[in-house]
C-alpha cells in the first residue's frame, strides 16, 4: 500500500509539474519534486531524475554560452509559448471575468466571460 501511495502521489506531482512547465513559474521543480518523491520507492525514477537533472544542468550551460543575441531568441522562444499556452487556454475556457473586455482586441477571438 504505502509504495503505491507514494507511486500515486509521486505521479501525481510530475504531472501538474508538467502542466505547468509552460506557464510562468516552478514548473520543472515540481516536476524533479515529483521524481524525488517517487526515487524514494521506485529505482527507475532515481535514474531517471538523474538523467534529467543532467540535461536541464546542459541545456543551460549550453545557453549561458551562446551569444547574447541567441539567448534572446530563446528567451522570444519561451514567451511565444507562454503566450500561446495562454491564448489557446482563454479560447477554450474564455477570458476571467475580472479582466476589463474591453481590452481584449476583437482579432484575437477571445471572449471574456464577466
């Protein structure tokens, strides 16, 4: 019982780690909070925890050493995303309420929903 209690709530934490990784924020160290967890019972996700903590450790050594102009470019990359994240989601779900409509660009095709 208790390694599928920490199987589930280890999965469970990587998943909304996931979700979240596009959006602004810990996303990834929920998602390595996630892998700890379920390292303390699983020995895949040891290894596999390890294996990501070296490429997120590469990823970012290999972009600190790019030119400026390349780090801005990836630094376009990440906001388009963000961006998109959250225009696809309002398009599903709609603007909050609290935000003024007003300020919504009809070319967006967003509507609010206060």
């Amino acid at each position: 019982m208790y390694r599928l209690g920490v199987g589930f709530l280890g999965g469970l934490i990587v998943v909304v780690g996931l979700v979240l990784v596009p959006l602004p924020g810990p996303g990834w160290v929920i998602v390595f909070v996630g892998l700890a967890v379920l390292a303390t019972e699983f020995t895949w996700a040891a290894r596999l925890e390890q294996f990501a903590r070296k490429q997120v450790s590469a990823w970012t050594k290999w972009v600190m050493a790019q030119p400026i102009y390349v780090r801005g470019l990836v630094a376009a990359g990440t906001a388009a995303l963000v961006v998109g994240f959250f225009w696809i989601a309002f398009l599903i779900i709609g603007v909050p309420g609290w935000f003024p409509a007003e300020w919504i660009p009809g070319w967006t095709g967003l509507k609010s929903n206060g």
